[in-house]
C-alpha cells in the first residue's frame, strides 16, 4: 500500500477534510445514472470509496472469510463482461425523485455500461442491481396446472408447470438523510443508532457526515415479474403484486405452523395468471427472515407459544414474541414501497396481501391498491389458524383496512407502534 493510500484510508475512518471534495461525488435523485454517479463501495482502493459499508450487503462478511483463508485476491474486482440486464427496466419519473427511492439504487443495475470507461480505467464500481431470466418449477403449479386453474400458454406457464420469470437481485443502498426521513427521526439520531447498534462497527456512520450513502450488511430483494416486461411502463397494464417476507421454514421446507409458503404460491399463481392475461406479476421477495427478527428468535417464540399452559392461542400470539425479542415485529415496511417505485408502478390492480402494515407503507407513498386478495380458506394450514386469527384479531392481517374501533384496544396500540 502507498503512502498515499494509507493516509486515505485513515482519512476514511476518522474526519472528513475541511473544504475537500470527493473525486465521485454522489447526487441522489439525479435525473441520469452519470450525474448522479457512481456507488463506489470498495475496499482495494479507498481512495476512490464515496460510501460507508462495502459492496455485497451481507455477503461481504464472507468475502472476508474468502480472503482471510486465501482464496480471494483481495485486490481482484469482477469481470463484468456480458452481465448485462437480461430485460430492460426504466428509468422511470421515481428514480430522479429523492424521497422515492431511499433504500436502493435505481441505476444500480446499469453500471457497467454507464462508468464503463472508469471502470477500465480501474475504478472499482459494482453493480448491486442484476436482471436475468428463469423458469420457476414448483409442484403447486403443477397441481394448479392438473386442476385447470392454470393453462398451458407456452410463453408464461409451459407444459411441464414450469413458469418464466424475469428474475432481479437488489442489494440495499441506503440514502441516510432520506431513510431517517422516512422513519420521522433526525440524520445524527439514525447514524448514533446505526453506529452503537452495530458495536462500532461502521465508524464512518458518526465520524463522515459528508458519505451520505450506507451498505449495510443486511440481506437484500429478489423480484420475479411474470409476463411481457415491455408492458411494465404502461400505465394501463394490470398489476398483480404479492410482496412476501422471508420464511425459511415455510417457504423451502414446507413448515406447516404458519401460512407463508401457501400464500406465496397463492400470489406466484395470481402473478402467473396475470401474465397470461396480458397484465404483469410481480413477486418481491424480501430478507427480513421471522419479521426481521431472525430465526433464532423466531423459533424461541414457537416454543414458547406451545409451551403455554392453556396451549398456543391467538390472544397471545404477539406478546411472545414482544416478551422474546422487545417488539412484535422490526419488518418496519417504510423501506419496501421503494421497489414498487423502482418498478415504476404508481398502482397496483390486484394486492396478493391481507397485511395492513404493508398496505399502509405502500398507499403512504401514494401508490394506490385497488383490490385486496385474501388467501383462500382451503390454502391455511391447520396449525395456522392461531396466526390467522391472531392477526385478525389485531387489525394486522384484513382483507379490507378496519376501522380503529374494531381493534382490540391492546393490541391495537401495541401495533401502531410499528
């Protein structure tokens, strides 16, 4: 390392220097990828850095990992030939709106075609969007496909169930001064909490009022839009929407205490039809594994639920997990209208959710929602009737918004919180 680059990376870790300016200053809600420039999130030149955080969300713990052990030249940065969006997507009027899109980066995914010059000029800049294409093979949809409520068209659903999906990653890219908008709290209040909630671990949070721009090492959004990607900025198309929190346990292994993975196969057949029918789907996927509380926390909950005396009941269904982790839920939905916005989508037609948390978020930023789509009784499984009734009770999970005075006061206080 020069000695030039030693003093910028201790620069980087303490204070700003009075009067410097950066080489790659960032605009957020710059109307073009290039006057906005670019996220540089690396850790091989800290000079050129303009962020806090690096590049790879969580993954970047495991970059360490791969360096650490010698199997990563920490100084190597990808080849980004032919990676290149395999559907094109926007730009659209939201992405040069700074209150829009706060919680990613709307270019994101254009990058090695924008700074391609500085790129070879060797500047680490890296994509945190990526679009490719894929099929969906799931044994749902060949069950919907054997009942007839799916058909055969070849172009969405084909012969086998199989489904094709555009299919786009996200890693997170927060815009400090917006997110702290957003959650109704000052920029030093959010960067303190950043800070000491993380043990210290980004000093640059508190130390750099001037790097705006955080990679927190959280897990990010996978999208799935069903049908002709081309129709996305047509006001007119049809949108069917589920937006799905992670549940490992339902989703891949099929655990029958909740009913996530029967309401997401609900939603991917509700967007595979919409495909078909000349509309789109659109499936967010979001990282927020046991409400943003993590699944250690999540199954200390499910014991002590079943362990009750009177066995696990609907009435105490939030209170564990509030006695467990200190909250009944940290998903705090503020962030997730921002995929929807970098969609471009000012409506959505048919909202595969019963959840008024994330109707709330999304009809908040002016996205409207026509028609709410319950799950089906017959999709519930029999150990998640307690959740479903919990969450009934609450004013939390409705097909239709609930006035305030149908809510349990109790509860309904608790969940204002959140």
């Amino acid at each position: 390392m020069t000695r030039s680059n030693r003093t910028d990376h201790i620069r980087l870790t303490s204070h700003p220097v009075p009067g410097a300016k950066h080489e790659f200053p960032i605009t957020w809600g710059a109307s073009t990828a290039r006057e906005r420039g670019p996220v540089i999130g690396t850790v091989s030149r800290p000079q050129d850095r303009n962020v806090i955080g690096s590049h790879g969300g969580s993954y970047a713990v495991y970059r360490a990992l791969a360096v650490s052990s010698g199997a990563l030249d920490p100084i190597r940065r990808p080849d980004l030939t032919n990676t290149y969006p395999a559907a094109t997507i926007g730009p659209f009027p939201q992405w040069s709106d700074p209150s829009r899109i706060v919680a990613l980066d709307p270019w994101g995914h254009l990058v090695a075609e924008t700074f391609r010059k500085e790129i070879a000029e060797g500047i680490d800049i890296r994509p945190s969007i990526a679009v490719t294409r894929a099929r969906l093979d799931l044994p749902e949809l060949q069950a919907a496909l054997a009942a007839k409520r799916l058909e055969a068209d070849g172009d969405v659903v084909h012969a086998n169930g199989s489904v094709s999906v555009v299919k786009i990653a996200i890693d997170p890219v927060w815009y400090l001064p917006a997110i702290a908008t957003r959650f109704g709290t000052s920029e030093t209040n959010l960067r303190r909490a950043l800070f000491e909630q993380t043990a210290g671990m980004f000093p640059e949070l508190v130390t750099r009022p001037d790097l705006q721009i955080f990679l927190p090492p959280i897990g990010g959004t996978t999208v799935y839009l069903f049908g002709d990607v081309t129709r996305l900025p047509d006001h007119r198309t049809r949108i069917t929407c589920r937006v799905h929190d992670e549940c490992n346990g339902s989703d891949v292994f099929g655990s029958d205490i909740c009913t996530c993975r029967p309401y997401l196969i609900h939603g991917i057949e509700e967007c595979a039809r919409a495909g078909q029918t000349g509309g789109l789907g659109v499936i967010v996927y979001n990282r927020k594994e046991g409400r943003a509380l993590g699944e250690v926390t999540k199954f200390l909950v499910y014991n002590a639920r079943k362990r009750q005396e009177d066995g696990d009941a609907a009435a105490a269904y939030f209170e564990r997990t509030e006695c467990v982790a200190g909250v009944q839920d940290a998903r705090f939905q503020q962030l997730m209208p921002d995929v929807i916005h970098w969609l471009g989508l000012p409506r959505i037609d048919r909202f595969v959710s019963m959840s008024d948390m994330k109707y709330d978020a999304l009809t908040s930023q002016g996205i409207e929602i026509v028609e709410r789509v319950p799950i089906p009784d017959d999709l519930i499984p029999a150990d998640a009737h307690v959740e479903i009734a919990a969450k009934k009770a609450a004013g939390y999970f409705s097909v239709e918004k609930p006035a305030s005075s149908e809510l349990d006061d109790t509860v309904g206080r608790s969940l204002d919180k959140y």
